[in-house]
C-alpha cells in the first residue's frame, strides 16, 4: 500500500509486484485483487501503459475480488472504479453504493462516490460524498484527489471560484500527481486567476511537455456542458 499510494510510475509497479506476490501466497485474499485492480487503474487513468489493456486488467482483477469475496467494500469499489474505466457509469455507481452499504465508514468508496458524480452524475452528491469521506479520513493518502472531486463539481456548479480554492487545497497535498495540477490550472482558469493558473500549466509541462485540453478531457468522463467549460478555461492558458 506504501507503494501504491507514492503515485509514480515506478511505484506503482512495485505496488503490483507486491500484490501478486501476495495472490501468490494467498488466491483467496480478496483485498489484495482489489489492490491489484487498483494499480491497473492507475496504470490507465495516468496513461502509464496501454488505457484499453489496463483497463481490461483493472477489471479482470476486480472481479476476482468479487468472486472470492462478495461482500469486501474494498471489491465492489474495486469494480466501480473499473466500470467507470469503461465507461459504465450506472454499473459503476451500483457497486460504489453496494461498498458503502457493506461499510458506512469506507471512506475511499465515498471519494470513489464523488469523483464519480463530480463529472457526469450529480455535482451536488459529488460534493457531500466530498465532504464526508474526508470527515472518515481528514489524513487520507488520497485526500487531493477527494479536494479535486469537489474542485469539479463546482465547475460543474458554475461556481468557479469555489473550483479554483478547492483545486489549490488538492495541489497543495505533496503526493498530488499530474492529473491534480491540470485540474488547479482548469479551475483557476476558469475563476480568472490566470497567472496562477499559467504557472501551474508551466509546471504540468515540465513534467508532460504536450500536454494538452484533449489529454484532460480524455482523463475523465465529463458531461458535455462541463467539457465545454473545461475547454474555455484551457484555452485561456494556452493548453487548448
């Protein structure tokens, strides 16, 4: 877990080195499958390694979590976080809320809640989901990426100011990865803190050169009003 949650290319292969090690020792380890799929995940949402076949190995991983324990929270997010790779939203949704169900406390399937409806569901669930897997877990490893759920439900919201304090409290969190620093420069665009913005572009290229608004929008599944926002608010930085 130490490795998985460094958020670097290097680290997370070490991440599933260990976790198949473990499936190794142990086939019916339940959270270990759901730990593989999530290093598959990230293989796939960083554009580590091929989206499709990551994808696919996310899912593969997940469900084997599922059948050897189909009532672990940490499978059925395991599989919602899959089926939103797909780009099965409702299947993903059901098993995020078939984790909380399970677990009133998983604090990671609440944030899975939230960046889930933060880009094509509801932006409003997405916030209370939000707030409240952080009140579980106010130290999480993943706790940017819970600050950046909300950053973009309030796009979402029109409430682009709210977007740009939100995105710089998930890109202040020193594991914050790439993906986090876009989306500070999108949401600081937005609210017209362009300076701000413009450095955080600077320092997302000196880590991805070419990045761009369509390597964002391809990262997630965004409502087409949304995406439009993003796309104006990258242009006004010059990513667009």
């Amino acid at each position: 877990l130490w490795h998985m949650y460094r958020f670097t290319r290097t680290e997370n292969e070490q991440a599933r080195h260990f976790f198949d090690m473990a499936l190794r020792l142990d086939p019916t380890f339940a959270r270990a499958y759901a730990g593989l799929s999530f290093t598959h995940w990230q293989n796939a949402f960083q554009r580590w390694g091929d989206r499709d076949r990551e994808s696919a190995l996310a899912f593969e991983a997940a469900g084997q979590s599922l059948l050897v324990d189909d009532h672990n929270p940490a499978a059925h997010w395991a599989m919602g976080r899959a089926l939103w790779l797909r780009g099965e939203q409702d299947g993903s949704l059901l098993e995020l809320e078939r984790a909380v169900d399970l677990s009133p406390n998983f604090a990671l399937g609440h944030y899975a809640l939230s960046f889930v409806h933060s880009q094509s569901g509801d932006p409003n669930a997405a916030i209370g989901s939000s707030d409240h897997s952080r009140h579980l877990s106010p130290f999480d490893p993943l706790l940017f990426g819970m600050l950046g759920a909300r950053a973009m439900a309030h796009v979402r919201l029109g409430q682009f100011g709210e977007a740009a304090e939100w995105a710089l409290k998930a890109a202040a969190r020193p594991n914050a990865h790439a993906i986090i620093l876009a989306i500070a420069a999108h949401c600081l665009a937005l609210a017209g803190r362009i300076d701000e913005a413009r450095n955080f572009s600077a320092a997302l290229r000196k880590t991805l050169p070419n990045y761009c608004a369509d390597d964002f929008i391809g990262t997630f599944r965004f409502e087409p009003d949304a995406e439009a926002m993003f796309r104006q608010g990258a242009k006004r930085i010059g990513l667009g």
